[in-house]
C-alpha cells in the first residue's frame, strides 16, 4: 500500500474534517474512497473503444457497392 501526502488549504481541509467526523470516518477514508471510485470506472480509450465496438455491431447492410459513382460525387454543379 502506498502514502500520499496531499496539501489543502485551511477551509478545504477544516470542511473535509466536518464532513469525515458526521460520516464517522477519517479524511484519509474519504479521500481513499474517493480515488478507489475514480479510478474503477472505465478510461476514455475504454469508453470510447466499447461505443465503437457498439456501433460496428449495429451496422449490419453495408455494402460499398450502394455508394455513387465517382463521377457522380464529384459533380458540383449545384
């Protein structure tokens, strides 16, 4: 297990106190449960992996065959 050190300013750390002492816990706990909830989730890489792998997964007719002629893309007649 490892120790952190962690600098607060005075009001920051006399709050944290209050709230630790009405939870019957320590700062030190809260902190800990703090960083234990912020690092069990998924990272943004993870997120954004498993939303691409959900989508892929939703396209079921593709075909590049539907796609128009070049000719046709390029026209900029409009």
């Amino acid at each position: 297990m490892k120790n952190l050190t962690v600098s607060l300013d005075d009001e920051t750390y006399r709050r944290a106190r209050m709230i630790a002492a009405e939870r019957d816990t320590s700062v030190s706990a809260l902190v800990k449960r703090f960083l234990v909830e912020l690092t069990s989730g998924e990272t943004e890489f993870e997120r954004l992996k498993r939303m691409e792998q959900e989508i892929r997964a939703q396209i079921t007719a593709f075909s590049a065959s539907e796609n128009l002629p070049r000719d046709e893309l390029y026209d900029r007649r409009f």
